[in-house]
C-alpha cells in the first residue's frame, strides 16, 4: 500500500540545465559542441539568479533526507550527457540515476523512461513517484506513467522566444505569458503547480498526507463506511442526467434494489441525500392525515422518526422501550388490541444507536394479523438481513446506498408496494421528497431523476451492487459481517470491555460497547493513529463506544484492531503504575 512519496523525477533539461541553474551555461554549450550536438541557444529560458539555483541544491538536500531517490530524464543524447554529468556533480548535482531518451525504446509522452526509473529503485507502486517538470509533455508523460506531477513555473516562459526576447518583455507580458504556461499545464493535468522549485519540499509533504489518508484509515462505523476501490472508481466518469445510457444503469439499479428484498408488485424510488430523506418521505406520503401512526422506538432513530412525524403534523403515538433491549411483540399485541384507530406501525430493523435487532417478523406478522401497514426504517439492516417483503406482506421500508450495500453517502431509497406509490399522488407536503412523483420521473420516465440526480454517487451504487454480487450476496456479506464481529467481541471480552446488548438480540452490523473507565476522546486517537476510527457511543444512561463490522473491512482488520487496543490498554497500565 502507497504510503510516501519515494522517488521524485526531474527533468534534466528544463530544471536542471536550460534555465540556467547549471553555470556556467556556457561551459554547457561547449561540453555538448565537443560530441558534436548543439544544446538550444534558441530554447527558451530565462537565467536564473543564484538564489533560485540554490533552492534547487536545497529542494534535492531535503527530499534526499527523507529517503527520497532523485531520478533525471534527458533529452540529450547518453554521450552528452557522461560529459555533462562530472560538471553537475561538481556545481552539487548528482542524480541518483539519469536516463537519457536514446536509452529506451520509446520517447515521450510514452512513460517508458519513467517506467525504467521506477524499476531501477524498486518501485512497484507509480503513486510513490513524483515528476517534476516544466513542459506540458513531462506532465502528461508522468500521467501515463501514473505518477503524480508537479509543473513549475520558475522563471519560464512560453517556449519559442529567444533568451533576447524573454528580456524583453515588460513585467505584464511575463506575467501573462506565465499564467498561460500555468493554463497549459492545468490542461495538461499537473497535480500541483509551483512557482519555485522551493515549493517541491511542501508539495511531497502534502503528497504524503494524501497517500496516508487514503491508504491507512479504516472506518468502523455504521456508514459511511470503509468502500471498495473500485466503487470509488467509478466514479469517474462524469454523465448527464438525461442520457439514455446514464437512464438505463438508474433503471438497473431499481431493479437489483427491489430484486434483493422483492418482485415486481414493488417499485424502488430513489432520492438523493441521506437516509432520513428516505425515511421522511416514506413516513409522509405513504401514510393520510387522518391515519394514526403507531411508532415502536428503542433507540435514536426511533425517535428521529417521531421528529419526522412531528413536523409533518400526522397523528402519531409511541410505544416506547429499553434501548438495550428489542422492540416487544407483546406490547405491540396489547396497544394494537386496545386501539383499533391505529393504521400504520412504524419501527427500525436494526436499531443502530445500540445495534440491537429488532424482530422483524414478528412485528410485521402482528400488525398484518390487526390489519395494518407497516413501514420500516431498515436502512442498517438492508441486504444484510433477510426481508421477504412480500412474503411479510411489508408495505415499504427504507435504505440508503452507504450502509450494507457499501456505496458511497448521498442516495437514499424507499422500496414501496406499487399500489401504494400511485395512490399516495398529491398528499405530500414537501415537493422534493415527494415519493410519487420521484416514482413517476423513475419509472415512467424510463429512470429519470426529477432533478439533478447524484451521478457520480449512483454509478458508484452500480459497482457497490457488482461488488456485492460479486461477493456472493447477502449470504456471503452475513457471514463476513458475523466474522468481523466474533472476533471484535471475543477479542474485547478478554480485555475485559464487554457489549452492552445481551448476545440474542445483538445484530451483527455494529456493537455498542461498555466504555468502562476509558476516556473515548483518547483512546479515539490511539486507534485512529493504528488506522481505525471507531464511533462513540449514542446512549445518554451509560458511556459507551460503538464499532461498526460492516464496510470493505474484514477478519484481518479486527484481529488488528483487537491487537492494537490490546497495546493501548498495556501502556495505559503501565503509566499508571509508574509514579
Ligand atoms: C443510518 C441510519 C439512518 C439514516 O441516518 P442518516 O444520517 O440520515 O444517513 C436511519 N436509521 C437508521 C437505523 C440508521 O442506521
């Protein structure tokens, strides 16, 4: 895995040479006359002062101290070169390999010399490599190569003028000369653009933190979560709201959406944003106003959804339990045969605030026996729990694409039965999260979001269903998720930090944890700096701590996730024994 910047690649031409850093220049000229080769008098390049060559001696001084291999590129030929080499080695350039393009097979923008670098210090990984150079041809030749490149303006100017014309200009025109330079290589795709070679130093600084970021971090969290490479991939390509082709993935990913928990009798309406979007419009249009709801809450969520209803204005009523416990049938039993005004039970499947399972079929199972539909907040439990919607005979629940479904945050969906989303036309009071209509553009409209539709995010959402499909569904998603959390729980146990849901009603999509005597705030950053971030605790009675088993993370990452809090509780114990 990429984790720091291990080589960085000059261009011998530009950097080093034409733009004067190398004096004397005209001991340049003569060393190349003597093989018979006349190096550019007609090249464009401003001289450099002696400041600006001693920055280039510093910038190699300090990326050196940090290990980092110095590569040159030329254009001269080899032989030109062996006699210019003893000259820069002399003035304090020596590079650690130089190549010149009569070497390889290819020249630019083929990222054959760059290649041959790598491999001469071992570098498997291109994004461990930086080409530093002042033409858009070394940019684009280190793109193809894949490494990251670096244009520098420094005293340059438009290739093409005479060092006789360069003087000339006045200090607008060099100005304007160099903000164009800045817009090719911006075309060109330059990763960074620097004014002055001292700005390198930074740049790989900045370079490194990227490469740590995205290399070490995993996330134990319920979403969003730790995602696959290859969702994040995809996307990468841009796409137009209308396009027949971008319509036609939307139309599949209904499709699959509603093929993982039911069939054709029920429609998938997609809405961007986070999941409670999904969870207001399916509590707001899918039930009147003169249907009384029967809320079942054990947990934050549950009451967000009372917020929701709150707002709406609805008729609504609660049946509030323990948040370390499951919603209990029995209760629901009683209040449904006390209340026959009820038409709707709302809960959440699994209740992410503690990670307790809610028992979904037994609820469904009652409501259907007293008549009533059934809403359900399953957005932690989807495609990772099995629910046979027509088989409960569930009128719709809700889901967002960064859960277990492992896509990336911003796209929420209801799976609603059909019936229910053409009856429900006009009764929405928010026309942005109006499910109808949202059903209409999507399915009449042959996948047509009303409004700009999150494209990146939804293709994102294709590769995520692939990759799930990939993987072997939800079958083989369970039982990684019930990996990830035997041995977190196992692990922890030893250490004496212990869940606070008893094992039946625990789900296997995150566990809430006894923080004990720990301080969250520290241990957050000892795990952080191991590579984890864990999540803290949502109860108001007990400090507590969450980690989340979902995600492109598996049995590997919680063992040393286990290992990792073993040495922090270590060293805590040894400083508080030691006076
Ligand atoms: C994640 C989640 C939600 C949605 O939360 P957002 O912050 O809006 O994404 C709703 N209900 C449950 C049970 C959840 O786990």
């Amino acid at each position: 895995m990429a984790k720091s910047i291990k080589a960085v690649i000059f261009d011998w031409a530009g950097i080093t040479v034409d733009s004067g850093c190398f004096a004397p220049v005209q001991g340049l000229a003569e060393a190349s006359q003597g093989v018979g080769i006349t190096i550019g008098h007609d090249r464009a390049w401003q001289p450099m002062d002696l400041a600006s060559l001693d920055h280039v001696r510093n910038t190699v001084a300090r990326l050196r101290e940090q290990g980092i291999k110095i590569g040159v590129t030329s254009d001269d030929k080899a032989a030109v070169m062996e006699r210019l080499l003893p000259r820069a080695r002399a003035w304090g350039f020596s590079p650690d390999f130089l190549i010149s393009s009569d070497q390889v097979s290819q020249g630019r923008p083929s990222p054959c010399i760059i290649w041959e670098k790598l491999m001469h210090f071992g570098i498997q990984n291109p994004r461990e490599a930086v080409e530093v150079g002042n033409t858009t041809a070394a940019i684009i030749e280190g793109k193809n190569a894949g490494c990251w490149t670096v244009g520098v303006l420094m005293g340059f100017t438009e290739p093409g003028l005479t060092r006789a014309e360069v003087a000339a200009l006045s200090g607008s025109e060099f100005q304007e000369s160099r903000a164009a330079i800045r817009a090719r290589f911006y075309r060109a795709g330059a990763d960074y653009i620097i004014d002055d070679m001292d700005e390198l130093v930074g740049v790989v600084a900045d370079i490194n933190r990227k490469l740590r970021q995205s290399a070490v971090h995993k996330l134990l969290t319920p979403g969003p979560l730790t995602t696959r490479h290859a969702v994040k991939q995809a996307m990468l390509t841009d796409h137009c709201t209308w396009d027949d082709e971008y319509k036609a993935i939307t139309r599949s990913v209904l499709d699959d959406l509603t093929g993982l928990a039911a069939n054709d009798d029920y429609a998938t309406v997609l809405l961007p944003g986070s999941g409670t979007y999904a969870v207001e419009a399916m509590i707001n249009c899918l039930t009147s106003w003169d249907e009384k709801i029967l809320f079942l809450v054990n947990g934050a969520y549950g009451r967000r959804m009372l917020t929701i209803a709150a707002n709406a204005g609805k008729q609504y009523e609660q049946l509030a339990f323990d948040a370390t416990r499951p919603v209990d049938p029995e209760a629901l039993e009683r209040k449904l045969s006390e209340d026959p005004g009820i038409g709707t039970v709302v809960f959440v499947h699994c209740e992410t605030t503690t990670g307790v399972i809610n028992p979904l079929e037994e609820l469904t199972r009652l409501a259907k026996a007293h008549g009533k539909k059934v809403l359900v907040d399953a957005m932690s439990s989807f495609a990772a729990y099995e629910i046979d919607m027509p088989g409960l005979d569930i009128d719709a629940l809700a889901s967002s694409a960064n859960k277990c479904i492992e896509g990336l945050p911003g796209l929420a969906f209801v799976i609603a039965k059909r019936t229910l989303l053409e009856e429900c036309r006009g009764r929405s009071l928010s026309h942005s999260l109006d499910l109808h209509d949202q059903y209409r553009g999507l399915y009449a409209g042959g996948g047509k979001f009303r409004f700009t539709s999150p494209t990146n995010i939804l293709l994102a959402l294709r590769q995520a269903l692939d990759e799930y499909e990939k993987e072997g569904g939800l079958a083989a998603r369970r039982q990684r998720y019930r990996e990830n959390q035997q041995i977190i729980v196992w692990g922890l146990e030893e250490l004496g930090i212990r869940p606070i849901v008893a094992a039946p009603h625990r789900s296997y999509i995150i566990t809430t944890f006894a923080l004990g005597d720990l301080d969250f705030a520290e241990l957050y950053a000892a795990l952080k700096a191991g590579g984890f971030i864990i999540y803290p605790g949502k109860l108001t009675a007990l400090p507590t701590f969450r980690l989340g088993h979902i995600g492109d993370v598996y049995p590997d990452d919680m063992q040393a996730l286990v290992d990792l809090l073993t040495e922090y509780l270590r060293m805590r114990r040894n400083r508080a024994e030691t006076p």
